[in-house]
C-alpha cells in the first residue's frame, strides 16, 4: 500500500513537468519572433535610409554635374566678345534645363529688391578697389573716410599711414594677429581683413547675397541679420566692388613699335605718329579735315583723356563716334595702373553697364548726371563706345570722368544655382572667368551652397512634388517652353 501511494506521489510530482517545459518554449518562441521582428524592422529602415541616402548622393551628383555646365556654359558665352558684353537675349539665364537637370545665373536688380535679376555680370562695372582712390571708395554706400584710408593702408606697398588708415600696428594689436598685407586684394572677401570693414558693410542686410529681401532681412531683430525692417534692402558694397577688371595690353603695334597701326589695337592720342592719326581719322575725315585734326592733335597733346581730346580738337560727334573706339589716351610717363610700355588698363568702369550707385562714385557725378547717363546710353549704339558721353555730360564732367571710364569689359562673374530635376539637391557657386584670351579661364571659384536655396522656395516644392521640369518654368518664368 505504501509503495502504491509513493508511486502515485512520483506519478503526481512528474505529471506537470511536460507542460512546464511546454510554456518555456512558448515563451523563448515569442522572444526569437520579437528579436527577429525587431531585426526586420531595423534592417528595413536601415534600407530605405540607404536607399534614401543612395538617392540624395545621385541627386548631389546630378547638380555638381549641371553646374559644371553651368560653368562651361558661362565659358562660351564669353568667349570672343572682345571687349563686348553679353545680353541677356543673347545668353538665357533664367531657369536652362541640363539633361534632368536646371540651373539659374542670379545678379541682383538694382532698380528691384523684391524681383530677382538674372545674367552675367561684367566686373568692369564695378569700383575696382584696387585701383580706386580715396575720394571714390567713400562714396561707396556704407563706407566712411577711414574705411577708405584703411583700404588704401592695406593695397599700397608702403607702411606709411595715410590719415584715418591703418598699417600693421593695429592688426599686430588684435586677438587673432596678423601683418597688413601692403599688396593688392586677391578677392573682394578679403575686405573683411580690413580695419572696419564688417560683414553688415560687406553685404548689408543681404546675407544669403541672392539680391532679394527676404522675410528675415525685413523683421528687425526676429532673426539675423538685424535690420531696420523698412520694407527696402540695404545692399552692402559686396555688388559693387570687384578686383578684377583689366583690359589687355595693346600689344607690340601701333605706337610701341613706331609703324602704322593695323586697326586691331586702340592708337594712342598722346604718343601716335601724324601717319598713325592719318590711318584712324581718314576714313570718317575730308582731307582738308584731316589735316587740320592731326596738327590739332600734333600741338594740342597732351590730352587727359579721350573725351578731353574730343573737346580741345573740337570734333563733331559725328565725327568722333565713328574712330572713338580706335583711340586711347595714356599719360606720357604711365598708363592707368600700369606702365606705357604694356598699356595695360586696369580699374576702368564700363560706363555702359555700371549701376547708379556706381556712377554716384564718379567723380563730378551726382543725382542729376548719373540719371542723365543712364537716359542717354540707353540710346547709344554698340560702336559709339564712350563717346556718347560728351551728349549725356558737359565738358567739365566728361573730361572729369574721361580717365575713369571704359566701354569694354574682360572679366565676368556669375552666380550659378544648379537643381537636380527631382528637388532632392542643389548647389550654388560664383565665378569669375576671365575673356582676355580664348578660351576664356575661370580665375575664381567659391562654394555658395551654405548659403541656402537663393530663389523662390515654390521651385524646390513643386520639383520635390514631381512636377515636370517644363511646367516649373513656364508657372515660374511665364515663358513657354514646350
């Protein structure tokens, strides 16, 4: 009896022991599903991340590669202009489709803060801050004296302080130390090396430097930049200024080598031979005319410049607007920025396509007169050069103004934004080619990306939605191009 009921009592004691084993199972199952489940997730998220990643990189690539043909493009718009510069018929710059692919050329509107401009800007119609004196860079917006002095302290090779300047005591004084560079600026950034020269001068309330007011240029203190929220964007010198611009020399022709002018290279007022002025004038002159133009010439030299020659020879307009272009001026010992053996001209201003703002630098140039500028040349033919000058100005103000100013131009910037055709990336960059030779090179390259989507924000949305690059333009541009 004892032995059945210790036999029942094991038979009791085992009888759970299937179904114990049975639940732990269960339970180790579930855990393997969840780890398992868990691992499917990740590695699935962990795929359309990639897939996501992989797609960004291809569209980063499609943008590098339209702005690449941004740039080859800009290249050949260029090239062989001589001295010319291209229009805005001539060379679209507004929304270019590449392949999958758009790219934009921005410049600002000065005429227009809430519309954006775009083209390629010739930097001769700017102040080139490495030739400009004292008096003209403080007339640049947002500079004082001693901005300007400052300047000048940092270009010139001498360690002389001009008033109100700044040599290398005072940068040796600064948290971050360093010398005055006493040598020409290499870019327009390096202004803000210069004593007082800050971002807010540099560019003013543009910070993204995409010619527009946008929303946070125009809040006061909500957000940066700080600004005066009047409804007007207050543009720094940054558009104005360049280092650049530089016409060729004239070569080993007309007056350096003593024989006739071919016609190719512009024959010099003050050092040209009777023979040299003959083959000029003789086309546009009678023969008595002629003449009497040469000794003019002959006794009346040395002339300030052309338009001054203009006046003292007493020309008809006619008649000086058919050689203009054929004639330079340079001072007997050097010319403008260089010496007279090379007839390099550097620092002139385009006087047909600098800004107000720019011709307000002139000197002799105010309200009056640049609005009389921009009326006049608006007429002006592309072979009158700058002599229509002597009908938009009196004597006194052309001849003031005839040292400074040029009508070709043979250097050009272009801010260049690329987008890939499905809104996932784009890049923005700024060059600057220079045209003096062919082919053109591009002499400076800066990455703009940083500074954020510079257009209309409804361009990246409507692409990222899958609108077709041909509808975006046409809503955008209003120009058909189907």
């Amino acid at each position: 009896m004892m032995t059945r009921d210790l036999q029942n009592g094991d038979s009791m004691r085992h009888v759970p022991q299937p179904r114990l084993r049975a639940g732990a199972i269960l339970i180790l199952t579930l855990w393997i599903l969840v780890v398992l489940t868990g691992m499917v997730l990740v590695l699935a998220r962990s795929m359309r991340v990639e897939g996501a990643r992989s797609a960004n990189y291809a569209a980063v690539q499609r943008a590098i590669g339209i702005e690449q043909g941004a740039i080859q493009y800009v290249l050949a718009c260029v090239d062989g202009l001589e001295g010319a510069v291209p229009t805005e018929a001539n060379t679209p710059a507004n929304g270019v489709m590449v392949g999958n692919g758009l790219f934009w050329i921005i410049r600002p509107d000065f005429d227009d803060n809430e519309r954006q401009g775009y083209g390629i800007v010739d930097e001769a119609s700017k102040i080139n801050i490495n030739y400009a004196g004292v008096d003209v860079l403080m007339m640049l917006p947002r500079l004082l004296g001693e901005d300007a002095a400052a300047i000048i302290d940092w270009r010139d090779s001498d360690i002389s302080l001009t008033p109100g300047g700044a040599e290398s005591e005072f940068y040796l004084t600064l948290p971050d130390a360093y010398q005055c560079k006493n040598g020409p600026l290499e870019t327009v950034e390096e202004l803000l090396l210069i004593r007082g020269m800050l971002p807010e001068v540099l560019y003013g309330e543009d910070t993204n430097r995409n010619g527009v007011l946008d929303e946070n240029e125009n809040d006061a203190d909500e957000s940066y930049p700080p600004d005066n929220n009047d409804g007007t964007l207050d543009r720094g010198v940054y558009d104005l200024v360049t280092v650049y611009s530089s016409e060729p020399a004239a070569g080993a022709s007309g007056e350096e080598s003593g024989e006739a002018s071919s016609g190719s290279q512009p024959v010099d007022v003050n050092s040209a031979s009777p023979n040299q002025l003959r083959q000029v004038f003789e086309a546009s002159l009678s023969a008595n005319r002629l003449e009497e133009i040469v000794a003019r010439t002959w006794t009346l030299r040395p002339f300030k410049n052309v338009l001054d020659f203009y006046f003292r020879t007493k020309l008809t307009y006619d008649e000086f607007k058919a050689f203009a272009n054929r004639l330079t001026a340079n001072p007997p010992s050097s010319g403008r920025g260089g010496s007279s053996s090379s007839n390099v001209k550097r620092g002139l201003i385009n006087i047909n396509t600098a800004s107000r703002d720019v011709l307000l630098c002139l000197p002799g140039i105010g309200d009056p007169e640049a609005g009389a500028i921009i009326q006049r040349r608006a007429d002006q033919t592309a072979d009158e050069g700058i002599a229509w000058v002597v009908e938009a100005l009196p004597e006194e103000r052309a001849v003031a103004i005839g040292s400074f100013i040029t009508s070709r131009s043979y250097q050009f910037s272009a801010d260049i934004v690329s987008v890939s055709g499905n809104g996932r990336a784009f890049r923005r960059c700024r060059i600057v080619v220079d045209a003096r030779e062919s082919p053109p090179r591009v002499v400076y390259r800066r990455d703009l990306t940083s500074l954020g989507w510079p257009l209309d924000l409804e361009i990246m949305d409507a692409l990222r939605a899958g609108a077709a690059m041909e509808d975006v333009l046409e809503e955008t541009t209003g120009l058909e191009v189907r």
